[in-house]
C-alpha cells in the first residue's frame, strides 16, 4: 500500500487542472498549512464527501512503562481525530476509488446514486419507491 505524499497531491492538480507544477504545488501547501492553521487553533476542518478533522482534548492520566511496568504520568494534550463521510465509507466497503466524473466532494454522483438528500439508496423515499416499484 503507498503513501500518498504532497508531491503525490500536487502532482494530480497539475493534471486535472493544467496549472503548472510549481502553482499546483503551492495550492496544496496552502490548504495543508490552512488546515493545520485551523486545528490548532481549536477549529475543525469538513472536506466535504471526505470526512472530518477535530481536535480533542485528552485529559492527564496515569500510565505505565511497558519495559519496566513502573506507573508513568500522560500529561493532558490535545490530539486529532479523522471521522470519514458515510461517501467515504461506502466507497472503502466497496472497494472502488474515484473514477469517471465523480469527486470526492459528489460530482454527478452517477455511480453511487448521490442526489439532493444524500445517498439515494438509504433514504425512506427511494426504499418505499423500490418497493412500490416491485408490487407493481
């Protein structure tokens, strides 16, 4: 499994939008020090149809040194936590990267039949209307 590096990132705007190589590269580094700018800060970062960065707040606590198993003091800090879209979700269970004229953040959504509401396939209305549709 690779790791996909800000290279990596800059690389794909500059072939999706034709900039050049330097500009893309100075845009994801824009929005990577926007982000990290806005966590620390307290804030959180939404990308939508990708999921959600938050910090938390971790409290003190007691530890243990798993060498020796003498108690060991965890100071209070702050962390990041990452929850995924339910996109995001459906498209990891299955098992299909983005192609075609979809994006992350929706796109036309014809593969996986995202409309006004969300995802169609578990909204009430479209259950109710499959179901109508096999009595008939």
């Amino acid at each position: 499994m690779a790791t996909v590096t800000r290279a990596d990132l800059a690389n794909a705007v500059h072939r999706e939008t034709g900039l050049p190589r330097r500009a893309a590269a100075a845009r994801v580094d824009m929005a990577v020090v926007g982000c990290a700018e806005r966590l620390s800060a307290g804030g959180a970062v939404t990308i939508s149809g990708f999921g959600s960065f938050r910090v938390r707040h971790k409290r003190a606590r007691e530890g243990r040194n798993p060498k020796t198993g003498e108690p060991a003091p965890i100071p209070a800090r702050r962390v990041v936590t990452f929850r995924p879209s339910h996109v995001l979700k459906m498209r990891i269970a299955e098992g299909r990267a983005d192609t075609g004229n979809e994006t992350w953040a929706g796109g036309s959504g014809a593969a996986i039949g995202i409309g006004y509401r969300g995802i169609d396939s578990f909204s009430r209305r479209s259950r109710k209307r499959n179901r109508d549709d096999r009595i008939r």
